[in-house]
C-alpha cells in the first residue's frame, strides 16, 4: 500500500467530480471583463438549429399515426445558441487557463 502522507516538499491534489460535472461540446464562448475589473466572466455555447415547438400529424381512422403535415411545423428560425455552462474567474486563474489553452493548442498542431 502507497504511503498516504505526502512529504513536506509536496502538495497532492485529490481530483473529484462533484454530483453536477457533466461532459459537454463547446461551439464558442461570449465573454467580458466583470464590472469590479477584478475577473472575466465566460459563457460557453453549443450550437443546433432549432427543436420544433409543434409539429402536426395525420392520425388515420385505425389510430395509427400517420406522416407530418407539411407546413405545420412550428420552430425558430436561424442558429440556436444553448449556453451550457457560466464561470466566473479572477485574472490570475485566466490567465492560467489562457496559458493552458496555448499549450494544448502547441500539442496538437493548432494555432499557436
């Protein structure tokens, strides 16, 4: 069994999902600097077209439901931005997460 006390010159982080952690798909972000100027405040998006709100059916004399009625359908119209996540961050942890980013974008041949 590993020792469980880490030395004085070491600091262990224990990684742990809290019961809300989730995995998501990021298409884009919106962001601002908090008004204190003390933080940035970042919005997270996935983009989709639209769900419908209502789509009508034929419904033939057995019950059996039939093919959509063409022209019924109710829905936005354009690109659905859903926000997935909000965080707010003081300018040092940005800064950190600007610098990660950079790194992750070097490892994988991006933009640099």
């Amino acid at each position: 069994m590993p020792d469980q006390s880490p030395s004085k010159d070491l600091l262990r982080f224990h990684y742990l999902k809290n019961g809300n952690f989730r995995a998501i798909h990021v298409d884009g972000a919106i962001g601002a600097v908090q008004p204190t100027g003390k933080g940035i405040h970042l919005a997270m998006y996935t983009e989709r077209t639209a769900i419908p709100q209502q789509v009508d059916h034929t419904l033939g004399a057995d019950g059996v439901l039939g093919p959509e009625i063409e022209g019924s359908r109710v829905s936005r119209q354009g690109v659905v931005r859903e926000f997935e996540i909000d965080a707010f961050m003081d300018l040092p942890t940005a800064a950190s997460l600007q610098e990660l980013l950079g790194s992750l974008l070097k490892q994988a041949g991006g933009i640099t």
